[in-house]
C-alpha cells in the first residue's frame, strides 16, 4: 500500500526553522569571538557608533590613557570603521616602515572619496597611480621651492618683513596675532605657485583663496562626523552640502589657477609650481590618461593639495611658536643672543640652518608641545595582514598617535614643561634620536608629507627674521587651550610686541 508519509512529517517546520537560525547565530557569534580574539586588545564599544562617545574634544589624549591599559597597539571601532590605534614610534615602524605597501592606503571616507574620488594626492588611494602622482609633485617643489635657485629664501624674507612692519604699526597696542601670520605663509606658497614678482596682498584671487582655505576648515569638524557615520548625513544634510560646496570651491579655485596661467605659459619660462605642474601634465598625461592611470586633472589638482596641506600646517606651527615663546620669554631671550652671536646683526639665510641649535631646538619644542597633527592623517590598509600576532582585516582604520608619543613620559620626563633644551647635547648639538621622534610630525612610511623641508625652511627664516627684529610678549591668560579640527591649534590669544633696536 502507498502512503505519503515522510521522515519529517513528525517535525514541526517552525522548531526546524528554530534550530537552524540558532546554529547560524552561534556559529556567527563564534566566528566574531574567534576573529576578536585574534585582534589588537580594547575595550568594548557601542553597537553602531562604536567608541565615538569615548573620544571627547581631544581623542589623541584619550588614545594616550587607553594605551596605558591596553599597550601600544589596540583596537576600537570608530563609528562603522574598525580602527587600531598605534601608540609608540615602535608599533608605528612595525606597521608603516616595515609593512609599507599593506599600510599607505586611506581610508575610503565619505569626504575622502568626495576629493576627487580618492584619485588626489592627500586622499588618494595607494597605487602605481599615486606613487607617480607623489613622485611629480616632490619633483616640481624641489624645483620651485627647495632647490639652491628657488626663491623661497627670498620671499620667506619678504613676507616676514611685511609682518614684523604691521605688528611694528600696532605696538603700543595689544591684538591677534594670527590673521597676520597666515596671510604671511600663505603668501610664500601663493608667490611659489605663480611667481615670485607677484604684490599678492592687494591680488583678489590671493584673497580668495585664504578665504577658501578658512570655510574648509571651519566645516571639518562636521566632515569628521560624516566620516565615521555616512548615515548621520540623512539626518544633517545641509551641513554636507556646505561642506561639499566649500570642497567645489577649492576645486574651481585650482581650476581658475589653472586656465589663468595656461594663456601665457611658456616651458622655456616657467614661473612657478603651477606652470611645473602644467609641464608635467604636458608630459606625463599627454594622452590625456598616463599609463600608470593618471590624468591631467589630477596632475593640476596638486595645486589643492599645496595650498591645503602647505599652508595651515605652517602658519599653525607658527602661531605656536609666538604663544610659547610670548609666554616663555626666558627662552625667546636666549634664541635672540643666539641669534645676535652668530649673525651679528646680518639676515638669517638657508646656509644659517644647523648653526643656530638653539633657535633649531626651540622650533623642536614647539613641535614637540603644540603637536599640530595629533594623530597625522589616518592611513586604511590594503589587504589583510599580520601585525604582531594580530590578524588586522583589509580596510582597518590605521591612526598613529603621535601626541602620545610627544607626551610620553618615559621619553621626555618632564613632557608638559616647554624646555627646548631638552633636544641639545653637553656639546650644544642637537640630539638626533630626539629630533628624529619628532620627525614622525610629518607621518611615517611612504605617506610621508612630501613639503617637509620647505616648513622646515620657512618657520626657520620666520622665526629668526621675527626674533631677531622684535620682542612679543602674552597680553592674554597664558592658559591657552587647543582647537582639534583639520589639525590643533591654540586658541585665540593677544600679544604686544615692541622692536629689539
Ligand atoms: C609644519 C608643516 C607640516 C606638517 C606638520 C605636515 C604634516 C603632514 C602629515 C602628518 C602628513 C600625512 C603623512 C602620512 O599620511 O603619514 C602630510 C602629508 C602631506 N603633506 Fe605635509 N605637513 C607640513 C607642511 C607641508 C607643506 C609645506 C607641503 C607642501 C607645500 C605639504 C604637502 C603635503 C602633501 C602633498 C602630503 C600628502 C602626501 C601623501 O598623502 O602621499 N606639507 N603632511
């Protein structure tokens, strides 16, 4: 006789259904135990935001605390994007020297791939595409601002001659220094993009573009948000169309620069970056798309990334040096007799670096104390990889904690005193193992800033032209606080300043 009967007619389909989505639920709950327990130690975070909330307003220093609990390398999530945060100069070489090609990428954030689609040089994704990109632009500022025949020394001089007059014009008066101090190395970077015979100051695209620079900015810390939480731009879309905007100006701002100067672009006389930039083009997108992938477009978009990341980065360092030298008088006391000694009242020129080791020192300290760039710029990595014994996934947020390395105790003793003696030998020469931890200011591995030397050239001609002519003292409370956006800066303070002959 045939019936219909089978084996699972007993089995109720929902209890099957039951048993089945709970193995899958443990097996996933175990594989996620299994993967932690091969990553970095940390501490355990919030389902969506992650670690957001433990940040507070200086996430750099709460990185230092957490690594005293959880060693020199952990791992947190940061919103949607798994993090690990290296906190000693050896678990930032282990990672960014040692494994170079797994660690250069970025991470692919909202407003990273709204920057050219992370095909730029600041944001852009590591590849043969960026290796070239990086390679054109180291060569066209060895060209035109760090070689023997470059002009940097002169405009340097200019620009701090120019602001040593105006704060000369106000010194029966207190006031803010900064304005004064980006307009003068933004003028540097302007006069070596176009041309050293530029008058930039009464030139509207000049102005322009420090007032480009400004709306940036003043928007990154809600850009910071959307990074690490893409859906929160739902819920504030006009800040994102803001920001977006300001990045659109940028962009025509580039793109202005460039369609002014093609007209009277001649190979034979090039003026500056911009016209060394359109020669690159010339040469390496002639078919409008490079072998390696690059593109005109992108070649002139290194005129954004010069003025972005060559300008607020020095002009902060500066701003730090006058607070702290203001407050520090005793030190600017000392910098100035260095400076009478072996000057002996003549200018200060690039063959003057490495003579002066306490000015070079100081500017060391500054570095050191202000740590403008806190946690650098983040890097991502490419593929899985092993760091240590842990397993870091591809795409892993990788942030070195440079301000905990400048603060840490076990290096510098006393870290929260500003004491520029502390990079000089019994001999009065600088200490190199001490400047080269500082060096990590301009990143590690093959993100490395490539505008290190010419801020290095600049703040020291600004520096010693400024101290050489004038004394600045504080006019405000000295207990200065730090603004983290972009990078860190003090907050707003007042000097008065009066001249030295
Ligand atoms: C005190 C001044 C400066 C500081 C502290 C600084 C710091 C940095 C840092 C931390 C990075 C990221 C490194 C990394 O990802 O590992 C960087 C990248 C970069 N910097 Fe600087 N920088 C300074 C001045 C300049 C100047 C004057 C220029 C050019 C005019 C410049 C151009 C760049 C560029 C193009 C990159 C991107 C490199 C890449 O992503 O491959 N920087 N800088």
């Amino acid at each position: 006789m045939k019936t219909n009967f089978t084996p699972f007619d007993n089995v109720d389909l929902k209890f099957c259904i039951a048993i089945f989505s709970a193995i899958l639920l443990i097996t996933g709950i175990l594989k996620k135990i299994w993967e932690i327990r091969k990553l970095p130690p940390g501490p355990w975070g919030y389902p969506f935001i992650g670690h957001l909330t433990l940040l507070g307003t200086n996430p750099a220093e709460t990185f230092s605390k957490m690594a005293i609990q959880y060693g020199d390398i952990f791992f947190i999530r940061m919103g949607k994007w798994p993090t690990i945060v290296l906190n000693s100069k050896e678990a930032i070489d282990e990672a960014l020297t040692k494994m170079p090609e797994i660690f250069s990428d970025r991470p692919k954030f909202y407003f990273n791939n709204a920057i050219n689609k992370m095909k730029g040089l600041v944001f852009g994704e590591y590849s043969q595409r960026l290796r070239l990109h990086r390679k054109i632009a180291t060569g066209v500022l060895q060209e035109f601002a760090t070689s023997k025949s470059a002009p940097t020394e002169y405009l340097v001089r200019k620009e701090s001659d120019i602001l040593i007059q105006t704060w000369m014009q106000s010194q029966d008066y207190e006031f803010n220094p900064i304005h004064d101090i980006e307009m003068a190395v933004a003028a540097v970077i302007y006069q070596l993009l176009f041309g050293s015979n530029i008058n930039c100051h009464s030139d509207q695209t000049f102005i322009d573009m420090v007032k480009n620079l400004k709306t940036v900015n003043e928007g990154a810390s809600a850009g910071n948000f959307v990074n690490m939480l893409p859906w929160i731009r739902f819920i504030m879309p006009s800040k994102v169309k803001q920001l977006l905007e300001r990045l659109e100006l940028n962009k025509k701002f580039a793109e202005k620069c460039i369609n002014e100067s093609l007209p009277s672009y001649d190979k034979n006389h090039e003026r500056g970056m911009v016209d060394g930039l359109i020669t690159a083009a010339n040469k390496y997108a002639e078919k409008e798309v490079h072998r390696d992938g690059i593109t005109r477009g992108q070649i002139y978009s290194t005129i954004r990334d010069f003025i972005g990341a060559g300008i607020d980065t020095t002009s902060t360092t500066l701003q730090w040096t006058i607070l702290l030298l203001s407050i520090h008088t005793n030190v600017q006391e000392k910098m100035q007799h260095e400076i009478d000694d072996i000057l002996g009242g003549r200018r200060a020129t690039l063959q003057d670096q490495g003579r002066l080791p306490y000015v070079e020192a100081t500017i060391l300290e500054v570095m050191r104390h202000g740590t403008i760039a806190p946690l650098n710029i983040p890097h991502s990595t490419s593929s899985d990889v092993k760091l240590r014994n842990y397993e870091i996934k591809k795409g892993t947020v990788v942030f070195c904690n440079i301000y905990g390395i400048f603060k840490d105790q076990n290096i510098w003793t006393d870290p929260n005193t500003f004491r520029p003696e502390r990079f000089l030998s019994k001999n009065n020469t600088i200490i190199h193992e001490r400047a080269d931890i500082i060096a990590t200011q301009f990143g590690v591995g093959r993100r490395r800033c490539i505008g290190d030397t010419l801020s290095k050239r600049e703040l020291f001609l600004f520096i010693t032209s400024i101290y050489q002519a004038l004394k600045t003292n504080l006019r405000s409370d000295p207990s200065y606080g730090r603004i983290i956006n972009l990078n860190c800066k003090p907050t707003p303070y007042k000097i008065q300043v009066n001249p030295r002959y």
